[in-house]
C-alpha cells in the first residue's frame, strides 16, 4: 500500500509539472483583446512558476526579459486593462500588478528600473473562513495620474498553496508592454525586483490552512494618485 500510495504522489506531481499550473498570456486594452502574447512578453518556461526570490525572472518571468518580439499597446491614463490566463488561476495566494516606466522603449526595457504597485487583491475573511479571487482574467486601473510614455506592466500571482517552509510559494508572471497616454506629472518610488518580496515576509510564509485570519499581500503598499 505505501508503494502504491507514493507513487500516486508522484504521478500527480509529474503530471502538474507537465499539464499544471496556467500562464498569463493575453491582453486587453482598449476593450480589444490582443492575441497569445501580443503584447505581452513571452517566456520559455510554459506554464511554470518562479521560486528563486533572487532571480532576474522575477521581473518578467523566464525568458520574458528582451520585449524584441512583443509590440506595444496604446491604452490612456485611466483605463482598463486585462490580463487573461490560459486556465484559470487554481492555486490561493495573492494578485499584485507593478508598473516600471521604461528608460526609453518598452521592446528594450530589462526591468531594471524600479517598480511600484498600482494594485494588489488579498483573500476576504469572513468568520473563520478565508476566500481567494480566482479567476481567469483580473484587471486594472493604470493610474490617472503618471507621466505619459512606455511602460511594463506586470502582474503577479503569488501561489502559496504549498505554505512555506515545507513548500515553496510560485510566482505567476507576465510582462505587458504598454504605452500611457494623457497621465499626469506624478512620480512614485518604486522597489526593486527582484527584492521586493523577502522570504521573511508574512504573505509569502502564511500558512493558509492554519489560523489564517489576516494577510498582507508581499511588497510596496500599493501607490495612489
Ligand atoms: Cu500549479
């Protein structure tokens, strides 16, 4: 029976490593919903997480740091924009987006430059029960009041199903390739990534099954006009 039961195990493991896990793959902007990364940077992990909280990858996932093959969409100040997954998002944890405005062209941005958030969705707490937003598709505003001119935009899904320390939070992440116009004169400071997220940090070591009654979603508090 324990032979069996292991191999179970693993076999569901292996499988979620080749069919699991969802990527963010297409945007909308403008209400119009640009095709499997349009205008959002590939990458060549598939549908993989990042775990390394030091990598460069936390940026704009792996593969995803040269934008040469990604165009650039217009969207104004103070619209929508929606990133869509492949499947739906299926494991609890966090959505955060960042900005990080490009020295000069989205295409040759490396992520380098700092980030700021523009919004972040934690869990609802109702009695002793926790609820997490999955979902397919999760938007957001880009703030009415930044300068106009091209930007990354990212969004992050931070996985932490598997609590840490006896597993390790994933992060789920694409890099969009926009450029704001209208926008104001407002600058924000910004954090580095990676580095945003420290592995001492209460988001990202929750332990989601055990007393789970409040959350702070991982990195800078979240920037507004
Ligand atoms: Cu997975």
């Amino acid at each position: 029976m324990k032979f069996f039961s292991t191999a179970a195990v693993a076999g569901a493991l292996f499988l979620e490593a080749v069919n699991g896990h969802y990527i963010f793959q297409k945007l909308t902007a403008n209400g119009v919903q640009g095709g499997v990364y349009q205008n959002i940077r590939p990458n060549t992990n598939n549908n993989s997480p990042v775990t390394d909280l030091a990598s460069n990858d936390l940026r704009c996932n792996v593969g995803g740091g040269s934008g040469a093959s990604t165009s650039t969409v217009s969207v104004a100040a103070g619209s929508t924009v929606t990133f869509t997954a492949d499947i739906a998002v299926y494991h609890q944890g966090p959505v955060s987006f960042y900005l990080t405005k490009a020295a000069s062209t989205a295409a040759s941005a490396d992520g380098s430059t700092p980030w700021f958030k523009i919004k972040e969705i934690g869990p609802t707490f109702s009695g002793s029960s926790s609820t997490w937003d999955l979902e397919q598709s999760y938007s957001v505003t880009i703030p009415s009041c930044i300068p106009a001119g091209e930007y990354l935009l990212r969004i992050e899904q931070l996985a932490i199903h598997n609590p840490y320390p006896g597993g390790i939070p994933q992060f789920y992440i694409s890099c969009a390739q926009i450029k704001v116009t209208g926008g104001g004169s407002k600058s924000f400071n910004g954090v580095s990534i990676p580095g945003h997220v420290k592995v001492t940090d209460s988001g990202y070591t929750a332990n989601i099954y055990s007393n789970f009654n409040s959350y702070t979603v991982p990195g800078p508090a979240v920037s507004q006009c």
